[in-house]
C-alpha cells in the first residue's frame, strides 16, 4: 500500500489551495511520539498492538470452525456504528459480491445480515423468512447497554420463542463488562471478549468485527497479517515515512489552514463502498468535539463524506469540482482487478474493443484526479495492489492511525464520544426509562415552539 499526496502541493495548486513540503513536515513534528506511545505497554488505546495479540485471532478462528460444524444457514449479525461496520466492511471486500444469493452448494458458508438499525420494517422482514432453527446470532456490544442493539436482540429472542427455538444455543455475545455479559453468564451463553482497551469503532480487527465474516469463510488470518505488516511498518518508519501521519498531517493541515472542513473518501471499487461509512464513522466520533473550557471552548474537526467511483463522478464531482473549494478529496484505488471483464466491440461504444473494466475504472480515476487538480482542488490517494485479505487489515490500520494522529493535531480525545451519550440519554428519558425524569422534565422545558406547516 502506497499514498500519493502530489495532488495536494503548491505549486502546481495555488498558495490558497495547496501545501509546501515543510508546512506537512512542521505538522509532523508533533506526532514523532505517537507511535511509540500506542505500542508501549499499559497505552490508553490498544488497537494498533491488537494484531499482535495472537489469543484473540486463536478465539475468532475457533468459534468460527464451532458455527461452521453446526451447519447454520444464516448468521444474523446485531450491532450499530464500530460493532457493525467494520464486520461488513469485511464480508462486502472480501466475500464473493454476491455471497447471500449463491447457491448453498457454491456458498459452502452461511449468509449474512446486518441489523445495524432500529427500524422494525428491515427486521420483521428478515424473521419473516429466516429458518432460526438453522441460525447462529453473533451480538456485539462492549458495553452490553446500547439500545438499539439490546431492541434488536430482544426482538429476535422474542422470535426464537415463538418459534419454540432456544435462542441460548443459537447466540455468540462479543460484549465487555456489562448488562450484555451478566445475561450471558447467567444463561451460559457462548461470549468472546470485547478487548477493555479497545473502542467500538477501532474494534474492526477485534471479535467485534472479524468472528462473523469468520463464520462465513473470510480468511481472517490474512487480514490480521495485513494490519500486523502495517503495524510493524509503523514501528520502524519515522514520521515522515508513514502514509497514516502524513494523511493525517495533511487533512488536519486543509481543516485548520486552508479552509477546506470536508474530507471525502472515495474508494473506486464496489467492494470497497462499506468501507467509505467505516471510515465516516471512525473520524466523526473520534474527531468532532468541544476543545478547551470556559470562554476558550472551541468546535473542532473536520465533516468526512462518503463517495463511491464511478458512480458518484455523475452525483457529486460536479460539486467537488466546481462547487465550494472546501473539500479534500481522498481516492482509495486499487491497481489490479480480482476478476478481469473485458469489454465487447459493439454498438454503441466500440471504442472500448479489448478494455476490461478494472482499466475503465482507474482510468475514470485518473481523470477524476485530473479534473480536480486543473480546477485547483487538492486529492491525495492511497493505492492497494488489489483488494485482498492482507491489503483490508493494511487499510483499515492506517485509517484507524491516521485518525488517531488527527486528534493528537487537533488536541482532543479520540476515543470517547459525549455528544453521541448526550444523544442516548435524552432518547431514554423520551421512552421513559426509569431513572431518566429530570432528563425528560428538562427536555420538556426546553422544547422550541410548535411550528407545522
């Protein structure tokens, strides 16, 4: 894996648009320290030593060979925001694109489904169908107290009842401390660790994301391997050596220099579009916060927007290319094609005799990138030598890093998420939670006036 950051240097941008060489390395020097601090022993965040934990893979990879002996159809996995994403960020890469509709014979591991939401339609929909006597439900919560995960699971225990199923031999918790492991100890229950160093949205290469792609064949030993390359890599590079410090050196230099707050992802592959909200997730939680005390508080970080090549090149270019220049775009391209699709000579554009179309979508890429740079816009774009187990678990480290070091420029915590607990306290004191009255008097008081049109 490679970083290309030319697209993001003055000259050719302009002053206004582009940075120096020196304005990336000065933004540097405050993140020298960084990595050495998150592989020391005792580090407040485990996630860049997590591929070199070789207990949690060994746990993954058995409880996975345990699901896979018994047969089941389906895996129903039920997490929301970091317990979700990073697990089908996983499967969309590195499953066959259309692994729930292959035939079982072709399959030769269960499907998968994601109930990251609360929306009762989707849900009901999936029970409607789904043979639980042939399920497994992996739940993943390391606090064992999100709502909407706890709604979900009760809903599907709810239907393992009526079906006169029992849903404890049907179940895999990944939970730390908490309501989610008392229940599970209480009703023996199959658990793995949610790591206590670990946050939910760096946990993509814990359980939390690996066990259920594990289930359904992903070789997840490969992708351990990647993030373990990278990790390794990190270790023995100095800064300016390091494409996550320099992503983020660079991005949090467009936010706070160059009046440019959004910063887009866009990874040219299918496989790769889950990928784009993981990371939407991982740098809004960890970077959008309240900096300083008193009159000196301040609103930091930047907006990440998701974007997918090609399609969005007819939905959103327009805007990057022309519109407000308050964007950084940043393109995750793969250089080879896992399947080569030639294209035939015929009608209407035979001018695409003996193009496959992996070369049609680098080269839309590349004109992407082009466009941008003669309007003045700034890209940067990390290239993989083609979407593969060792190349996920590469990304999805550096992502994770480059995150990190973003909130060490931008002075705030990246690993903890007040504005999303204000969220779920109110949401408890408006169902009626007990405990949460003053919460529900308060926001009762200060409702705003009722305007309908």
């Amino acid at each position: 894996m490679t970083l290309s950051v030319g697209g993001v240097l003055a000259p050719p941008l302009d002053r206004a648009h582009g940075l120096r060489r020196g304005e990336v390395s000065h933004a540097l020097r405050g993140l020298r320290k960084l990595v050495p601090e998150l592989l020391a022993r005792g580090a407040s965040a485990g996630f860049l030593q997590l591929p070199r934990r070789r207990a949690g893979l060994a746990a993954v990879e058995a409880e996975a060979r345990y699901w896979r002996r018994r047969g089941v159809d389906d895996v129903i996995h039920i997490g929301i925001g970091g317990s979700s994403l990073g697990a089908e960020t996983l499967m969309r890469a590195l499953a066959h694109p259309q692994h729930n509709a292959l035939p079982a014979e072709r399959r030769r591991a269960p499907r998968v489904h994601f109930v990251d939401n609360v929306d009762g339609a989707s849900l009901s929909a999936l029970l409607d169908w789904i043979d639980l006597e042939r399920s497994c439900v992996h739940v993943v919560s390391k606090s064992g107290g999100t709502v909407e995960t706890a709604a979900g699971f009760q809903i599907v225990q709810g239907a393992f009842g009526r079906a006169g199923v029992d849903w404890r031999r049907h179940t895999v918790l990944t939970t730390g401390e908490g309501a989610l492991r008392k229940l599970g100890e209480s009703e023996a229950v199959r658990m793995l660790e949610f790591p206590a160093d670990i946050g939910g949205r760096f946990s993509a290469l814990s359980p939390s994301g690996l066990l259920t792609p594990a289930i359904a064949g992903v070789d997840v030993a490969g992708v351990i391997a990647g993030a373990r390359r990278f990790a390794n890599r990190a270790a023995r590079s100095s800064a300016s050596e390091n494409p996550a410090l320099v992503a983020a050196a660079i991005a949090w230099l467009f936010d706070t220099e160059k009046n440019k707050p959004i910063h887009v992802l866009m990874p040219y592959a299918d496989a790769l579009e889950p990928l784009s909200r993981w990371y939407v997730q991982l740098a809004g939680e960890s970077l959008g916060k309240l900096r300083g005390v008193g009159a000196q508080r301040k609103s930091v970080g930047p907006t990440p927007l998701p974007a997918r090549g090609t399609t969005d090149q007819h939905s959103q270019v327009q805007l990057f290319v022309e519109g407000p220049a308050d964007k950084l775009v940043m393109f995750v391209t793969p250089l080879a094609d896992r399947r080569r699709v030639p294209i035939p000579a015929l009608a209407p554009a035979a001018y695409l005799r003996g193009v496959a179309l992996g070369e049609l979508m680098r080269a839309e890429q590349a004109g992407t990138e082009i466009a941008l740079a003669r309007a003045g816009r700034p890209s940067l774009n990390w290239e993989i030598p083609e979407i593969a187990t060792e190349t996920l678990g590469e990304l999805l480290i550096a992502f994770q890093l480059m995150t990190a070091a973003q909130a060490e420029l931008y002075g705030v915590d990246a690993y903890d998420q007040p504005g999303v607990e204000a969220g779920k306290v109110a949401a408890f004191a408006l169902i009626g939670r007990e405990g949460y009255q003053e919460e529900r008097a308060a926001i009762e008081r200060g409702r705003p006036p009722l305007w309908k049109i």
